[in-house]
C-alpha cells in the first residue's frame, strides 16, 4: 500500500469512538474543522501576550532582548501548533479520546501563555516549559494511538512518541541546568525537537492533505495578522483617548493599514498546496514558516511601539522603533519570497527582496518609517501584478 493511499474514516463509525488508522490524502472536502479553528483560537491569546511583550520591550528601549524572548516563546508556540496540525491532517478521528487529547494540548497553549510575561520580564521559562510539556506529551498520546490502531504507519507513530517524550524529558532537565550552559542547552534542544519528524518519516511517510496543511497555514497567518492590527488598535486607541489626533497621525494610521493589507495579499496571492507533493518540499515550506509567523506577530509589536513613540512614552529613539517595524515586515517579506512564492513557483516574486532591502533603510531615510513602508508594499505589489500580466500574455502568445 503506498503511503498516499490509505482507507479514509468512514461515517458509519460511531463519533464516540473511531479507529485511528489514518485520512485519506486525496479526501474530497477536505477543510479545517471545528475543533481545529477552536485549537487556532487559544493560540490567539498566547500569541497576543507575546506580542504585547515584544511591543512594551522595543518601547523600553530593551529592543535586543525583547526579540531573542520572543523568539524562544514563538518557537514553543509555533512547534506545538505545527505538531497538532500535521498529526490532525493524517489521523484526525474527531471522536470522544481525540477531542480530550487535544483540549489538554489547549489547556497546555493557556498554561504557555500564562507564562509569557515571566519569560521576557525575569528570564523564567518554568511556566512555559510546563505548558509546553503538557501539549507535547498530550501528542505523545496522540501518536501511540496511532502506533496501537494503524499497523501501515505503526513504526513511524512509535518514533514520533519516542522522540517527542524524549525531547519533552530534555525540556524539563534544561530547567536545573547552570545558567552559564542554559542557551547552549536551549540551542540543542531546538534542534532535537526540529529533527525527530525528519527521523521519525524514515520509517515511513505518514499521509496528509495539501490543501488541508496549505488552508491551515494560512488560517494562522490571518491569525498572525489579526494579532497586528489588534496591538495597533488598542494602541491607536489609546493615541485618541490622550488627544494625538493630526495629520501625522492619520497618515501613520493609513501606513498601518496599507502595511497589514499589502502583508496579507503579499501572501495569499499564490496558492502553494498543489506543490506540496513530496516531504522534502513540505519540510522547506512548513519550516520556514516560523519566520513568516514570528515576523507577521512581530509586526503588530512595532506598529504599537510607533504609537507610543507619537505620545511621547516610548524611550527608545526614533531609529530603533522605526526597526521595530521595518525588521519584521522586511523578513516577512523576504521569507513569504523564499519559503512560499518559491514553492508556487511564482512568476515575477524577485521583486519581493529588492522590497524587503528597501524597507530596511527606510527608518535612516525618512521621519515617516510606517507610510513609508506601506507604499513601498503598495509599488511592489503593482509590479508584481504588471510582471505577471507580461508573463501571462508570453504564455498565450
């Protein structure tokens, strides 16, 4: 049997209990369910927290800091959403043990989020690394449900439960390690965690749905970009609420809103799911999307911190909050080029890095860093869609 061709979950199966033996990859239909865009729902909040951290950083001038802390946060964030959603694309069963698994991995997501603010105020991960653990080992369970009921795939479940709990053992001992070794350990386990798919898929491809991962991916890069305009709103809010109404201030807000609307159709422009055909391409892709993710989080931090800098409470100068937007958009830029318009094959995208080098230099250029980085989007886009509409008229010549 190849490993694209397995027998799909049946209706006729009660909910309260389904065999695990695997989804259908060519499954017609196919969409996010309920209980996943619940699961996307509580990632909200512990992205939030995230991103209100980085946003009070860059504002405090602790810019450097901030960013590294957000990092680490967003890494545990972001594998254990990708975890869940690979797992859900191959054997999700959507009964009564399924559904209990996966609100304990919400549960774990809320435990994460709750120890957001320690991670970036006092360097303590105990929180998170315990939220964290319970997501992993609730996927631990996942994957010997797998092992036990879908023989074809049983070898490959076993790895993932074996390298998963494994990890999750070298989390919790990272946590007494002499803080002179705490980042070397840090690092090592990143890399632990990032391989054991890679090891795990030897013994055997597990099956899932492209266009089930592509829609999930970019459900959460909405997510991500709902995450900006929400840090701008609450601080524009503010901004009117303490009487910063001109019209620098309307041309900022209109440089915010050009910037999120030019990022979500800087994505969504192409479709990537009829490329994702084999595990090396799904591995470039779906990795690489951490910095597409942590960019589009990151850049709702910098919008808020341009407000602060307008009222008057931020204290870093100008130049380090201008970077705190420009950074981000600029690697959300260069990544949704590198990871996925290279994927889809996209015609004309080599406009995307000469975008992203001119958004970098935008805060030593000009006073006005956030309209200037949305018209910048704006042109990019425009030639990006005349290319296209050369290469499309080539084509049919």
């Amino acid at each position: 049997m190849s490993a694209f061709h397995i027998q799909s979950q049946t209706t006729a199966e009660p909910r309260v209990w389904r065999v695990m033996r695997g989804r259908e990859n060519h499954e017609q239909h196919r969409v996010s369910t309920p209980l996943e865009l619940f699961f996307d729902l509580v990632f909200v909040v512990a992205i939030a927290f995230a991103s209100a951290e980085l946003h009070h950083a860059i504002s405090a001038n602790h810019a450097a800091h901030g960013v590294i802390s957000f990092m680490m946060v967003f890494f545990a964030i972001w594998w254990a959403w990708m975890g869940f959603t690979w797992f859900a694309s191959s054997f999700d069963t959507d009964d009564v043990p399924y559904r209990l698994a996966v609100f304990v991995q919400m549960t774990g997501v809320l435990v994460v989020a709750a120890g957001v603010s320690s991670a970036f105020e006092h360097n303590q991960f105990l929180t998170v690394t315990i939220g964290y653990v319970v997501m992993r080992i609730a996927s631990v369970v996942q994957w010997l449900r797998a092992a036990a009921q879908s023989p074809h795939y049983r070898k490959t479940a076993l790895r993932y439960a074996l390298g998963i709990l494994l990890a999750q053992v070298g989390w919790l001992i990272l946590l007494v390690f002499p803080k002179q070794y705490w980042w070397w350990g840090y690092g090592l386990m990143v890399v632990f965690e990032l391989m054991i798919p890679m090891w795990a898929e030897r013994a055997g491809m597990t099956s899932w749905h492209p266009h089930h991962i592509s829609e999930r991916y970019g459900l959460l890069t909405i997510i991500v970009l709902g995450e900006s305009i929400l840090a701008a709103t609450h601080a524009t809010q503010q901004a009117l609420a303490d009487g910063l109404f001109s019209m620098n201030f309307l041309v900022f807000c209109s440089g915010a809103l050009l910037t999120v609307f030019c990022m979500w159709w800087l994505y969504f422009e192409d479709e990537a799911a009829k490329r994702l055909i084999d595990y090396k391409t799904a591995f470039y892709w779906g990795y690489g999307h951490y910095f597409i993710f942590a960019a589009a989080a990151a850049a709702g931090a910098g919008l808020a911190a341009q407000v602060d800098y307008r009222l008057g409470t931020a204290q870093a100068d100008a130049t380090v909050i201008g970077y705190g937007l420009a950074l981000p958009v600029a690697i959300y830029v260069l990544f949704t080029w590198l990871v996925h318009k290279r994927v889809s094959q996209s015609k004309g995208a080599w406009i995307f890095p000469l975008t992203a080098i001119a958004i970098l230099v935008t805060p030593w250029f000009t006073g006005y860093t956030t309209i200037s980085i949305g018209l910048i989007l704006v042109l990019a886009l425009i030639i990006r869609a005349t290319l296209c509409g050369i290469y499309a008229r080539r084509s049919h010549a």
